[in-house]
C-alpha cells in the first residue's frame, strides 16, 4: 500500500467500482438496442458511435482544460456528466432518448480520461509510469471479471436498475475525487500568466507531429477494441448457440486474468524498450483478430482471448508511457486529449464500418480486413516509437 501515493489508490478504488457498473452494461448494450430495434443492426451501432464521436470533438476542442483548470474540477464534472447519462437511459424509451444520452456520455468520457491520466504522470516518476498505468489497467479489469455476468443475469432481470445502480457509482467516485483527491497539475501552481499560458496549445502539425503519429496509429487497435464491444457478439450467433453467455464469459476471463497477470507483467517488462513490447504486443493482436473470425469452438476462442490479454497487457502502459515521456508538463492534459480522439474516433467509425461489413459480408472478412490493417499500423507504430524513445 505504501508503494504508490493516496491518490494513486484512490484512483484505482474508484476505476473498478465505476468499471463494475459500466461492464454490467457495455457489452449488452448492443444486444439490448438490438432488440429495440427489432433486429436492425445499423441502428444499434449509431447509437453507441454517437458516444465517442461526439466525445472526439470534446477532446480536440478541450485538451488543456485540465492543464488551465486543474485535473479535479474537469474530473469531477466529467464524472457528473457520466451519471446523468446513466439516470437518462433509464427514462429512454425511443431512438432519439438513446442518441442524445450517448452523447453526454462520450462528453464525459472524453473530459474525464486526459484528465485521469495526466495525473498520474504529474504524480509518479518516468521510471514507474508504465507500472502504475499497469495498476490502472488492473483495476479496470476489476470490472471486465465480474461486470458481464452481472450485467448478463441484471439485463434479463431489469435493464433500468443496472442504469441505477451505475448512476450511483458514478456519484460515489465523483464525491471521492472531491474530498480526497489533491489538485496536480503544475501549471496551477505557476502565478506568471505568460507560462500559464503555455497550456493553450495552438495545434500545429510540425509541433506535434510525433503527437499526431501516435494517435493515427493507434486506431487500428482502438477499432478491434471496438468490434469486440459491437460486432463480435452479433458474429458469435453464428457459431454458438449461448452466445450471450459465451460472450459474457470471454470478458470476466480476460478481466480475470489482467487482475492475475497486469502487475507482474508490468514489472517484468518495465525495463525493455517500449518499441519491442509495442510491436510485439501488435503482433499479437493480429493473431488475435483472426481468432476472432475463425473460431468456431469454445477452446479456440478463449485462446484467442488468451492472446488478447496478454497483448493488451503488453501494450496499454508501454504506450502511456511512451506518451507521457513525449509530453512537455505543462500540456500533459493536452497530449492524452488528444491521443484519446484516436480511441474515440476508433469507437465511434468501429462500430458503424464494422457493422457495414458484418452486414454486407460475414464476421471473418470482417476480423480479416482488420487483422491486416493492425499488421500494417503495428509496424509503422514500432519505427514512431524508436524515434521517440531513441
């Protein structure tokens, strides 16, 4: 416990009770529009890419707010923001009602991550970072473990009291982050208006460019993340008949496993060039995405998945790393905004080609096609990281 700072801990207890909540809900959020929708597939993808493309614009627009303001006001009000998109699902009733409540979710979805990330890095040393981010990721796990087979057992009981009950979990971290949490953001401490200043950042491409290199090629990614929330439980009907409970099973084993393995791997891993564990673990996704596709057994399945978690576990605090050591400190907020559009953007256009090409071919062209693209991104990534990091 004494190994990392109160805020530290803080951040973890409450990223996994907001996380149980959130995958009691995402992964049937899809199915449960589905069934709304009387079947429609591209509807259901609409809504849920309402979400973060409207939170990508958010980002873009309001990087340095939590650079100029200070990381506990954005994340708290980004927290208040998630929780009333919670209470509006459970009033919503028609196509609209679900559009417009994605939307203030992905509002503070988008304000709340930059915000969250920034602060571990103003709070814990270079050489400990990709640990910590590790942890992060650990206690989002929490979630993924036990969430789905909530969520699968609460959306056939009551659909609103999963919305409640998230709704309420979203406020209780919220008055945690008020209380407990201290302000980091080190441009609060400077009084000299022109080095305050420095946290509006003019966007250029020359500035920035190995900024912008990282968020393109973390698309590809960021779009099997995508499928995996979206399309792969509708490919699943295909090939099992519990699909559901298929589905929900897959995600507490990988959530299972992150909290088994996220740490040690971390630690092990820490002193390893980033652009090795970076490619290595795209590597690995591509086998994953083909899995995906092909998988017609139980076992082959949760091999794949397997291969995802330890990929994923490879990738996430290696490249946060990378990226807080690409930030100057004064636009740490910044810098995470916008290479958290590229998640967005993923979730956002995920959703609506992949449903396109589900639709217009079948899941394997899909997971394919997207086995490709994350080969191709995986290696440009590998040569940016080199450069960055050399």
């Amino acid at each position: 416990m004494g190994r990392y700072d109160a805020g530290i801990w803080i951040r973890v207890l409450g990223t996994a009770l907001s996380t149980i909540t959130g995958f009691m809900i995402r992964p049937f959020l899809v199915l449960y529009l589905f069934d709304k929708m009387e079947g429609s597939v591209m509807l259901p993808m609409l809504v849920v890419a309402l979400q973060p493309l409207c939170g990508m614009i958010v980002s873009w627009t309001g990087g340095g707010l939590s650079d100029r303001y200070g990381r506990k006001p954005i994340m708290f009000a980004a927290l208040l923001l998630q929780m009333c998109s919670m209470l509006g699902y459970v009033f919503s009733d028609e196509l609209w009602h679900y559009a417009l409540f994605s939307i203030v979710n992905g509002i503070g979805s988008a304000l709340y991550m930059p915000a969250a990330n920034a602060q571990i890095t103003d709070m814990v040393p270079e050489e400990r970072r990709a640990e910590v981010f590790a942890l992060m990721h650990t206690a989002f796990n929490v979630g993924a473990a036990v969430g789905p087979a909530i969520g699968l057992f609460m959306f056939k009981w009551n659909a609103s009291a999963v919305f409640l009950i998230s709704a309420g979990m979203f406020v209780f971290y919220a008055l945690l982050v008020a209380i407990k949490l201290k302000e980091t953001a080190p441009m609060l401490g400077n009084k000299d208006r022109k080095q305050r200043a420095k946290a509006q950042v003019k966007f250029k491409w020359a500035l920035h460019k190995p900024l912008l290199q990282l968020t393109l090629l973390g698309l590809p990614i960021g779009m099997l993340y995508a499928q995996v929330e979206t399309t792969l439980p509708i490919h699943l009907q295909t090939s099992f008949e519990h699909y559901k409970s298929v589905f929900a099973a897959l995600l507490s084993f990988n959530g299972i496993m992150v909290i088994l393995l996220q740490i040690w791997i971390a630690r092990r891993t820490e002193a390893i060039a980033s652009r090795i564990v970076i490619g290595a673990s795209n590597a690995l996704l591509v086998i994953v995405a083909l899995g995906y596709g092909y998988s017609e057994v139980v076992l082959m399945l949760f091999l794949s998945e397997f291969v995802f978690t330890i990929g994923e576990m490879l990738y996430g605090p290696h490249y946060q790393k990378t990226l807080s050591i690409l930030a100057p400190p004064e636009q740490r907020g910044f810098y995470f905004s916008v290479n958290g559009a590229s998640v967005l953007m993923a979730k956002g256009i995920g959703p609506l080609l992949g449903g396109w090409l589900l639709t217009a071919t079948n899941g394997e062209t899909l997971f394919t096609a997207l086995a490709i693209v994350i080969g191709v991104s995986g290696y440009m990534q590998y040569r940016v990281v080199r450069k960055i990091t050399a």
